[in-house]
C-alpha cells in the first residue's frame, strides 16, 4: 500500500503555532504608575527577564513575589530554556563567570496564577506585574523587565508582528496584480511610504544577476586569518556564493548550538514554514541570506558565521537574542584551543522599541555584552529601522548620542557601534528609514541586489503559452530559483557597512596575527573612513 503523501508534511499545529504572534502588543495607558511614561511596544505576556548579579537577586525577587501575591499569582525562577533554577546553576554561572567576563546571567521569572483557583486573578501579564512591583519599590526593580519583541526589518516585514493577519499577508506581495499596481514601477502614487513595499519599487522581487561571482584575491599567510563577520537573523540558506567553506550556518559553543537549529522550522530551507500549505513565502524568509550575500558582495575574503535567532516572520524574543550574544562574545573571548572563535564584526538587521527609554528603567544587559564584545576588538553594526520615525531602536540607539536619555559607555578602547539608515538608489534618504541623532550614517538599503535561496512560492506566472516544446511565460513572481533578488531596508544598509569594516580588515588581518588593540585600532580608522564616504554619497541635503 503506496505511503499516504500526507505523512510527510509538518504537522498542523506547528505551521499553525509558527504564523502566531510572538507576543502581544503594549498598552500605554494600562497600569499607570507615576514617574513611568511608556511607550508602545510588543512583548511576552508570561514572564519577566531578569538580568542582575546573583548577589541582588533574591532582593528582586522578593519584591517581584509579593507584587505577583497581590495579583492573585506566583512566580516561578527559571533558566532560559524553561527548567528551574538550582543552587548547582547558581553555582555554574557564578564559576563561568569568574572565568569569563563579569555580565549577569539572564533568568526568566514565569508569572502562574496561585493554586488556590477560588480566589480571582486577572489574565497574567507581564507588564501589570512589573507595574505593580514599581508602584510598591521602584528604586529596586533595575534588572527586571519586559521580554521584548525583536523582529528584522525589510521593508513590508517591520509590523509589530510580521504582519496582522492570521498567516502574514492577505495576496502574495500586497496587491492583486503582478506587480502591485497597473501604474509606473507597481505603486508610484500609492501614499507615504507603501511604495517601498511593491515589486518594481523596492519590494522583493525576482531578478537576473549575469555578472561575476565575488572572488577572493588576497593570499592568506599562514599566521594570519580571515576576517569574520557574524550575521545574527534567519540563517543562511542554500546558494553557489555562500558555501560551507565561507559559510558557518550551525556554530557551537560550549557543546550546544548558538541560536536555534532545527532544521524543520529553518526560514531559509523552503521559505515556508508557517500557516497554511498554500506555497506563500513567509514574511522574513531568505532576509539571512540576503544579508550574508551583502557581506559577500563586498566582503569576499571575509568568513561568515550565521547564526539563526529568527523565525519565518522574522521575530525573536529579547532574551533569545541575549543568550546568542552571550554565546557569540564568549566565544570571542576564548583563544580556539578553549573552544573559542574570533568574531570582527557582529550584523544586527534587528530591533525593537523599548517602552520606557529615557528613564533608569532600561534594561543595561544588552549594553554590557555589546561593549564587552566592542573591547574585545568586535564592530557592533545595526540597522535603524524602517518606520520613518526619530524614535530610538535598540540595540540600533546603544551608543553615546548627543541628547540621549540614557548613558552608555564609549570606552576609546573599544571598536565602533555604528547605526545605520538606508539611502536610496539616487543617494536620497530612503522615505521608510528611521532617522535622527542615534543613527550614525546611511548607507544603500532601497533596491538593493544580493542572494536569496532557491525559493519556489506558490504564485505561479501570469500567463503562460508553450509552443514548439519550449515553455513560454511571463515571469513568475515568486520563483527565485535563479538565487538573486532585489529587496529593500534598512536590514540591508547595516551589512553595507559591516562588510566594508570586515573588507577594511582584511589584509592586516590575512599578513599576519593581530591582537585586540591593533584591530581595534584598524576598526575606528575604517569607520571613519567609510562614515566620510557615504556622507559624500548622502543624504542628499532638501
């Protein structure tokens, strides 16, 4: 009897879990306490992140529990992947520690309604609890806060969610015809910045690249080394550019994977991993690898290490993406013969709105790894964001800007933190990228040409006629077998800059060892150089 053709696919209720929402958006006006001024944002309802010194930890979670009883719920001490904390962790940590660097640990503190069900509870929410707790002893609440949704951002993708609907988008590239519209470049008079959006105006599409492959030219000496750019997003899929020998798609550390591993949920395997078996492309597939095909572009001798943090809508949690920067700067700061790996550039096309910035309530974890790893002769490169807004994105904001809200250290030894907007074509601002003090430079972002799996989405041709045994059809929109796209945000203007930065490395790094400071050193010049460069390029002035 022939195998049912249906035991082969994914389980329902994993594509179905896979289109849900990572979380759930932010109240501003709920839970008023004063003093705090929030703003929106999307978050985990059922628990807290917890990220202070063992030492001021259970005076945190004394305050967290009694908040948590006066709401009817108890809360519950937990390690990253779920299990209860022990004292034999406790001590683990605090020996890793010792040995490494000295930046807390990161907990989840699960919210559970009290066993004792005769007595009403409101749903659990993160944000009442922490609410809660500040009204009773705000000056004690540093180190506690929300588990952020973080999400990449091409253009299209940058909702709070990856999109509002059930599976990511209602028609296959937000409009009903081929390419979005029946006028000039598929949406020329569409309002604001929806253009960027279409097929033929800076949305995904497919194209034909005819040109060379990038070729590495350097000769490599036997003391130096490549440089290495680290790409934190969807991962990297299949393409002739991006090969294992260049590529890392699944790097360990301490035994145990960095980022997630599963090759079934994988974005850039199929494309299509969430929602219905209808062959639509999910919001965020192939972003990894068009990254990586930007470093590639204009890094060649550069070695990427991808690790994949996101999903198929391109969004992550706060503290998933802190314990792979833990990972990645610990890491670094081995020599290999101890399991480490040397990182130079760290790309981040990611971010997320923090509720409440400009007060002492941010969260300083984020910060301590970044410039942890910036010490340790690591550039930091993030994208600005795509909602054309002044408003701060983290971990985009994380540098000493002139009016910032907050303090963070700008130690001179240290490589560059550089946020990064997106120009144009034309060398205008791109109208979607974010902008003000806290981003650093642009760079191209809107049309931008790279890498992108082999993906055949479920939209076929529009029209199609064979004669004489030849297959004959218009275009088929989402068949990118041919591996290359254009797509546009500022997603793609930061690996601009990381591999300029990686490429600038290059042939010290290739001669012959380099320690920290001589990297570093070499960093800030580039950085320099390359800020000078595309300011030339723009953004036009008005």
């Amino acid at each position: 009897m022939a195998d049912n053709p249906g035991d082969s696919l994914p389980d329902w209720r994993a594509r179905y879990d896979a289109a849900r929402a990572r979380g759930v958006p932010l109240d501003p006006v709920s839970e008023p306490v004063e003093g705090v001024h929030p703003y929106p944002t999307s978050y985990d309802p059922t628990h807290l992140l917890l990220t202070v010194a063992d030492g001021a930890l259970e005076r945190l979670l004394a305050v967290l529990r009694q908040a948590a009883l006066d709401l009817g719920w108890e809360v519950r001490l937990q390690n990253m992947d779920g299990s209860a904390v022990t004292s034999a962790d406790a001590s683990a940590r605090a020996a890793r520690n010792r040995r490494d660097f000295d930046v807390p640990s990161v907990h989840r503190l699960a919210i559970v309604p009290l066993p004792d069900t005769s007595v009403p509870s409101p749903p659990i929410d993160a944000w009442r609890l922490l609410q809660r707790a500040r009204a009773r002893e705000k000056d004690d609440l540093v180190g506690a806060s929300l588990d952020h949704v973080i999400s990449v951002d091409p253009f299209g993708a940058s909702l709070p969610f990856g999109a509002s609907l059930p599976f990511g988008a209602s028609l296959p590239f937000g409009a009903s015809l081929p390419f979005g519209a029946s006028l000039p470049f598929g949406a020329s008079l569409a309002p604001g910045t929806m253009p960027y959006a279409v097929p033929g105006s800076g949305g995904r599409q497919v194209v034909d690249y005819i040109g060379p492959e990038p070729e590495r030219r350097l000769d490599l000496d036997d003391e130096g080394r490549r440089p290495v750019v680290a790409v934190l997003d969807t991962g990297c899929g299949a393409h002739p550019w991006l090969p294992d020998a260049i590529v890392t798609r699944r790097p360990t550390f301490d035994g145990a994977f960095i980022g997630a591993s599963d090759p079934a949920t994988d974005p850039e395997a199929t494309g299509d991993v969430s929602g219905p078996f209808d062959g639509m492309l999910d919001g965020a597939a192939g972003h990894g690898t068009f990254v990586a095909g930007i470093v590639r572009q204009l890094s060649p001798e550069a070695d990427i290490v991808s690790v994949r943090v996101c999903d198929s809508n391109g969004t992550l949690l706060e503290g998933e993406f802190l314990l792979a920067v833990r990972s990645l700067v610990k890491a670094m700061s081995l020599p290999p013969e101890k399991g480490g790996f040397p990182v130079d550039v760290m790309n981040l096309s990611l971010g997320y709105y923090h509720e409440t910035p400009d007060d002492l309530l941010f969260d300083r974890t984020l910060v301590d790894l970044l410039v942890t790893a910036r010490r340790l002769g690591c550039a930091v490169v993030c994208s600005a964001g795509n909602d054309a807004t002044d408003r701060p994105t983290f971990p985009a904001a994380l540098w000493a800007w002139p009016d910032a809200g907050f303090v963070v250290p700008d130690p001179a030894d240290a490589a560059p933190h550089v946020s990064v907007g997106a120009l144009n074509p034309n060398r205008t601002m791109a109208l979607f990228s974010n902008l003000g003090a806290w981003v650093k430079t642009y760079a191209p972002g809107a049309g931008v040409l790279s890498t992108s799996p082999p993906f055949r989405g479920g939209v076929q041709a529009a029209v199609r006629n064979d004669r004489s045994g030849w297959r004959r059809e218009t275009i088929d929109p989402d068949d990118y077998a041919g591996g290359f796209a254009v797509w546009s945000g500022t997603s793609f203007s930061a690996p601009y800059v990381a591999a300029s930065l990686a490429r600038a490395l290059s042939e010290p790094l290739m001669a012959g060892p380099m320690d920290d400071d001589e990297r570093i050193a070499c960093l800030l010049a580039a950085h320099g150089d390359i800020t000078a460069r595309l300011a030339e390029m723009g953004p036009v002035a008005s």
